[in-house]
C-alpha cells in the first residue's frame, strides 16, 4: 500500500489579516512574528491578533509558526519564555527558533523547528539538532538538490523545510554581521538594514576600479518548476520569503504555489496537502506581475558560472518582461510586445523600467496609452532604442487583488436528514472524513406537498460558513413538514458540531508540566571550537555548548565585535559571476581580480575567495586597519 505523503505550502505574514488571505489563497501553513524576538523586527503582532489568526486557520486544519529566531540577551530569557507561553494557550503550533539557550529553559509542549539562521547546512548540523529533540529544520538556502537529499537520506525522521520563493540574503542566513558591522543593527537580532542592497565600487589588489553596482544584490528565488524534484528529495514544506511583503504579494504568490502543487498532486496519488479544502481564485496567479528582481532557482542544481544570479543593476523590483523599444522619442515610446497576441499589454498608470546606456535600472510610471504607445510622464525621458522594457507596476492587476475578496477556502460536506423518535437529524461529514450530527424534538406533521426541494434548498444556504454543500441524502419514511427556520437550525447546529470536531485535535490543555526541549545536551562537540558565528548571546546558550563538550565558546559578534572579522559568508562569489573563476573559466589571468568593495562613505571590505569549498568572504578590512 503506498504511503501518502502530506507536503506543506507555508506562507508569510505581516500581520494577522495578511495571514488570513494566506490560508484563504491556499496556504497550509502561516509563520508571523510576535511582539519581539522575531528576525524581522519591523513585522510585529501581539499575542491576541496571532489567536485570532490560529483560530482561522485551524478550521482548514492549517498551522501557525511563530518567529523568535533572533540570539537573545540573558535579561531578555524570561521574558520570552513569557511570551512563548501565551503563544501556546493562544493555540500556536510552533516555534522557529535560533538560540539555543531556547532547548535549555522550560516552556510548553510546543514543537521547536530550527530556524534557517541556524545556519543549517550539513548532514552533522541537522543529526545534531535532530539528537536534541527538533522535528523540523530549515535549510539554508543555498544546498543543491543532492545536498538535501544527503541529508534526507542520512536524516529520514527530521521533516526538511526548504525556501522555494522570495528574496535571497547573499551570505549564509545566521552568518551575516555586515549591517551590525555597518550601522549597528544585527541581522541576528531582526534589524537587518540590508548592507548586500547596497551600491559598491569594485577594486582589484591595488585599489583600481573595476566597476560600480550593486554587486552584492542577487535576484530573486523562484524554484516553482522543480517543486517535484525538491519532494522527492526530501523537502515536506516549501517555503514562501516575505514577512515584510504586502498583502497582494501574499495573496499572488501563495495562490501560485497552490496552484502549481494542486497539479502536482493530481498527478502524484502519493502526496497531499497537510491541511484541508479547495481554494478557488478570482485572478490569474503570476510571480512576475508581484516583486521581483528577475528570478533563479539558486543553486538548486549545483554551481555553475552559467548561471545568472545577480542583480548587480538594481536591488530594486524589475517585474515581467513585456518586450523591446522600437522607436523612442521625448516622453514617448513605441513597444515591440514579446506577446504577439497583446493579451497582456500596458494601461495607464502602470510602472516600467529599463537599463540607461549605463547599465543600470531606471523607471517611471506610463501616463497614458495608446495601443503600442507609451506616454511618459517627462519629456526629459529617453529611453534607449531596442532596450527590454519591464513592467514592475501592474496598476489593473494589483488594484483587483487590493479590493474585494480574491478567494474563497471551502470544504465539501455531505449531510443526511433523518427522523428521530421525538423530532428530526441532520448528519454531516466532510470530505476528510470528520463527522458531526444535531437534533431538534419537533412534532410529525405531515406534509400536503413534496418538501425534497425546500429541505435540500434550506439545508444548502451554507453561506459565509467554510463549507459547501455536497450530497444531501433525506431519509424519511414519510413525507413530513418542516418550517424552514427549524431547517435552518439543524444545519447550523450540526455545522457548529462539525467546526468543533475539526477543531478538536488542536485544543490545548491547560496547567501542562514544563518540559526543557533538551536537559542534557548529546557530547557531539568534543574539543570543538564555538567561534562567534555560533552567535552565542547569553550565558544559558554557553553552558549549552559547554555541556555538548564544545572546548572554547565564544561570545556572538554583536557582544565583542572584532577586528579583521568576517563579516559575511556567501556562495555567491564575484569571480565566478565576472568570468574570473580559476576552477570554471579558462583564460583569466589576464582579467581584473576583484578583491575589495569599497561603500559610497569610503568604507573597504576585503574579499577573501575559498575555492576549494566555493565561498566568498567578505571582510571588515577597514575596522583592522583603524
């Protein structure tokens, strides 16, 4: 008998109403940041908005993950454990986590998944988070196929979540101290002030220009044609980037993703959503029509110098591609569509950009248009001829997903009407197999006509419910009357049975033991060395190495920052994307070899290349020099 396989779609939140259109669109499951401790300090909810969202969601049997994945001071230990209490009674599934001390204190029975600022990265990381208890990790972005699969393999009981959409940090989630470096805002601590969206003059060994971009932004990561790949490989959730996206990105991309699985299902037995009924859509999903630097699939099939992951142009959104100029004046500009049946085309007020002769991306918005005739909002802008045009503003697309409900989530139901001996039943069971019934004493009276239509019509009013009406089966050994109000109140009462049943696997008890996630830690780190990029915060996430037999601890980069540190960690490497790999490129001695970034303020970062393990380094050159 085959084993079918529930896959998770999990999408982001900004707050609560944006986490409710995510389930609405078609998403299994939510995570969304709490008050604090979140690694997006900018995406914040309290505890009573988050319930409500639980509350929604687990009617669909979908689940809510909270964020409080940032390195935590000693003062701040209790409060969070505060904190991941109220979560709990307010009924929420899980916690993303990244701090260790957070398997050493005592908190609830609530699932713990290693947050991808663990850095999670190898077979040895994932055995040892597995060995102190976590269910579930989230790989770091950066591993190929065969690298997940690895793990999968050596790890077959640690559920795998995998991002599959959204925006990339270029170093290693977790090991990035560039903007503390910069600004004094930690990345670990959820205040990234996004250092790698930054423009950078590029020099070589003796500080001569090479150029000027943006040379540490990459693209986007879309990885929606190879969702069956990553499955087989191992990966159970796919993960949406986004926690600080508006609410028709959240609507956009998950209703995509949705989409693109339901078809995957429908040809694969084997698998199925983790949570329950069928979103229908009002608009046609389309990743490019939402933010996006252009698109990669991110290493997923291994390293190559073919492949395109920069967006060394503009950190900014370039959107879908609509074709060519074909003729350009002052303010005005004739497209060639790459659409030669124009079902797509611009309309006023749609935003398009370009690169200038220089390279680099410009915009505005199109005041008018008049069949291929795009009318500027200045005369001043020109256009180069034969350039690709992008549109990254869909004014008529984002106005229909900003207005009016987009999706409606239902679960099928079938319903029975039966006689009992003081009255009458309705029996209800959904498509998943839950099962619910209600009854009214109401005296037998019987009726002058058929009432098979209006009790099937009374009983199918399911309205506003989660619900839709499928078979309704009348079993009666006589044709009886009864008024419609009564009618009425056997569907929603046996409807209102049918919620609670569904709701029942998630309710909490109240007054459970404490329990600490991880007492002892496994002695998997015999005499290894904890450097800063542990990011070790408080004394509790120390003694929990110690007591894994780690030999020397240090403390985080944001407790004692360092001289010469390295400040980011990438598999993102300037010489493999310039044409100047040695290991890939023939030919390149002769070229410029990049080997500092310099800031606009005149900040330099040296690069450090490790070819054997294809990383570059990126460090604060200038803090050792001061």
């Amino acid at each position: 008998m085959t084993q079918i396989r529930p896959i998770e779609l999990l999408s982001p939140a900004k707050d609560c109403d944006c986490g409710i259109e995510a389930v609405k669109h078609g998403a299994d499951a939510v995570y969304i940041g709490a008050s604090a401790y979140g690694a997006r300090a900018a995406a914040c909810n309290n505890v009573k908005d988050i319930e409500r969202l639980v509350k929604f969601a687990h009617e669909y049997g979908a689940k809510v993950y909270v964020t409080v994945n940032t390195i935590l001071k000693d003062n701040e230990l209790l409060p969070v454990q505060n904190l991941i209490w109220d979560l709990y009674y307010a009924g929420v599934d899980a916690l993303l986590v990244q701090d260790m001390a957070l398997l050493s204190i005592p908190l609830p029975q609530i699932d713990i998944h290693a947050s991808t600022q663990m850095d999670v990265r190898s077979v040895e990381t994932v055995r040892f988070l597995s060995s102190c208890g976590i269910k579930r990790v989230v790989l770091a972005r950066e591993l190929s196929l065969k690298e997940i699969s690895d793990i999968h393999q050596a790890c077959p009981d640690v559920e795998l979540e995998a991002f599959v959409h959204g925006a990339l940090c270029v170093s290693y989630s977790g090991r990035c101290y560039a903007s503390e470096c910069c600004f004094g805002r930690s990345a670990n601590r959820g205040e990234c002030a996004q250092f790698c969206r930054l423009q950078f003059d590029l020099l070589d060994a003796d500080r001569n220009l090479i150029g000027t971009r943006h040379y540490l932004s990459l693209k986007d990561m879309n990885r929606s044609g190879y969702l069956e790949e990553m499955i087989d490989a191992g990966v159970s959730s796919f993960k949406i980037e986004g926690r600080l996206k508006d609410v028709t990105y959240v609507k956009n991309i998950t209703a995509y993703y949705s989409r693109t699985l339901e078809e995957l299902f429908m040809k694969r037995p084997d698998l199925t959503r983790s949570s329950d009924g069928i979103s229908i859509v009002s608009f046609t999903p389309d990743p490019y029509k939402s933010f996006n630097r252009g698109f990669t699939d991110y290493y997923l099939h291994g390293i190559s110098a073919k492949e395109d992951i920069c967006s060394f142009e503009s950190p900014k959104s370039k959107g879908q591609y609509m074709g060519t100029v074909s003729r350009s004046s002052a303010g005005v500009v004739s497209v060639n569509y790459a659409d030669r049946s124009k079902t797509d085309v611009f309309n006023n007020g749609d935003g398009i950009c370009y690169l200038n002769g220089d390279g680099l991306l410009e915009g505005c918005r199109v005041n008018r248009v008049e069949r291929d005739m795009l009318y500027l909002p200045d005369k001043k802008i020109r256009i180069p001829h034969k350039a690709e045009i992008f549109r990254n503003f869909d004014q008529k697309f984002l106005v229909q997903l900003q207005h009016g409900n987009t999706a409606d989530r239902k679960i099928n139901v079938d319903m029975t009407v039966s006689e009992t001996a003081d009255g009458f039943m309705v029996s209800v069971t959904d498509q998943y197999g839950y099962s619910a019934s209600y009854s009214i004493e109401q005296p037998k009276e019987q009726a002058r006509t058929s009432q098979q239509m209006n009790i099937k019509v009374q009983l199918s009013k399911l309205g506003e419910t989660i619900f839709s009406p499928g078979s309704i089966r009348i079993d009666f050994d006589n044709e009886w009357f009864i008024p419609s109000s009564r009618l009425a109140e056997l569907r929603r009462g046996a409807l209102s049975n049918l919620l609670k049943e569904r709701m029942r696997k998630f309710e909490r008890t109240i007054g459970i033991p404490e329990r600490v996630l991880c007492p002892k830690p496994p002695e998997q780190l015999s005499g290894k060395r904890i450097d800063y990029s542990y990011n070790v915060m408080n004394s509790v996430a120390e003694n929990f190495y110690r007591a894994a037999g780690a030999g020397i601890v240090e403390p985080a980069y944001e407790r004692n920052k360092r001289d010469g540190a390295v400040i980011m960690t990438c598999r993102h490497c300037l010489r493999r994307a310039l044409g100047s790999c040695y290991k890939e490129q023939t030919g390149v001695a002769n070229k410029p070899q990049p080997k500092y970034l310099r800031m606009n303020d005149g900040r330099v970062f040296e690069l450090e290349f490790d070819c054997r393990n294809c990383q570059m380094k990126v460090l604060d050159t200038d803090s050792a020099q001061r």
